[in-house]
C-alpha cells in the first residue's frame, strides 16, 4: 500500500477522488467493451462506497470530490442505467412473502421489507428470493440485524494496553509528594526506593 503523507495535499489527494477517478475509466471502458468485459461488478461496488461516502449529506467533503464523483455517477448513470425504471419487486423468505414495491423513476425513494425474528429462526436456514418485472436495474441490499439472548457480563480481553507517560514536571511533582510522605510516616514506608528511582 502506497503511504499517504502531506505532499499528497498539493494534489488534493482524498479516497473518494481516487475512487471516482477510477470508477470512471472501468465505465467508460465498459461502454466501448464487448459483452462480458473484464470489469465485472467493480463499477457497482464502486458505486455504492461512493455513495455511502456522503452518508446523510447531500454533498462529498470539498470542491474536488464533489467534481470527480459526480462525473463518476454521470459516467456510470450513462452506461449502466440508459433505460428508465419500470418494475415491481417481490421479496419471498422460504416462500413467505415479505412485500412488494414499484418502481417508475431513477428518484423513487428507497423502499425497506422488513421481518421480525421468531424463537424457530436461531440455526434455521432458509432462502431469500428477490424477483423484478418490468424494465430497469434493481439495486438491493439484504441485512440481518439480532441481538444476543444473553449479555455477557463478565470482563474481556480485547487486546487494549495502558501505557503511562510522565513528563519531568509531572515527575518533579510525584517525587515532591513522595518525599514529603516519607519524612512524616514512621520507618518502613511504603514508598521504598521508588525516590531514588524518580532522581
């Protein structure tokens, strides 16, 4: 991996600025490739980090971002989607149906299917099956959210390490607080050689 260092600043070097530059060369050459190019589905995963960049804002962080990646989505809009949408979607679990939604406009909002977990789906495999008719590309997604019967309560290591820095100052101060407790605490003090350590 190539390191990023502060000369890349003079570029206005960022991951989404690479990203889209690259998604739009694989589109572009895509567009002028034979059936089955090489690319694969790099330009949709491309895609969807790019989109998801943005989180809630309507935006990418500066003047750059925002040009190359909204060349890239333009690139992309005009390979991958030149035909308007024009479907209905089915969602099936095992052959439960979980919904359906229509779609006839690129600016149709997302729509979510959701099914609530029962006590018989733990260990349980099942199939999802998601079905379109009509035209257009379909974008999905399929996720699993749970939360565990039982929290754990006792401690765990997870690999975390305290390492203490002292300054002279702060030094100065502990040996301060150190000596003083030993000239007013009777003989054997638990302090023990720890002053002659700090000097």
């Amino acid at each position: 991996t190539e390191p990023i260092d502060v000369a890349f600043q003079r570029i206005h070097h960022s991951s989404p600025r690479s990203q889209c530059a690259i998604l739009s060369a694989l589109v572009q050459q895509q567009g002028t490739a034979p059936s089955g190019s090489a690319v694969g589905d790099v330009p949709f995963k491309l895609t969807r980090s790019i989109t998801q960049e943005r989180e809630r804002r309507d935006r990418w962080e500066n003047t750059q971002d925002n040009l190359f990646c909204m060349n890239a989505l333009i690139d992309f809009r005009d390979v991958y989607e030149r035909q308007a949408p024009g479907m209905t979607v089915r969602a099936f679990l095992d052959g439960e149906k979980l919904g359906k939604a229509r779609f006839d406009d690129l600016r149709d909002p997302p729509v979510e299917l959701e099914r609530p977990l029962t006590a018989d789906d733990p260990g349980r495999r099942a199939t999802l099956e998601i079905t379109r008719s009509g035209s257009g590309r379909l974008y999905y997604a399929a996720r699993l959210f749970y939360s565990p019967a039982e929290l754990k309560t006792e401690p765990i290591d997870v690999a975390f390490q305290r390492i203490h820095h002292s300054s002279p100052r702060s030094q100065c101060a502990i040996l301060s607080a150190l000596v003083q407790q030993q000239g007013t605490a009777p003989s054997g003090s638990a302090v023990g050689d720890v002053p002659f350590k700090l000097t």
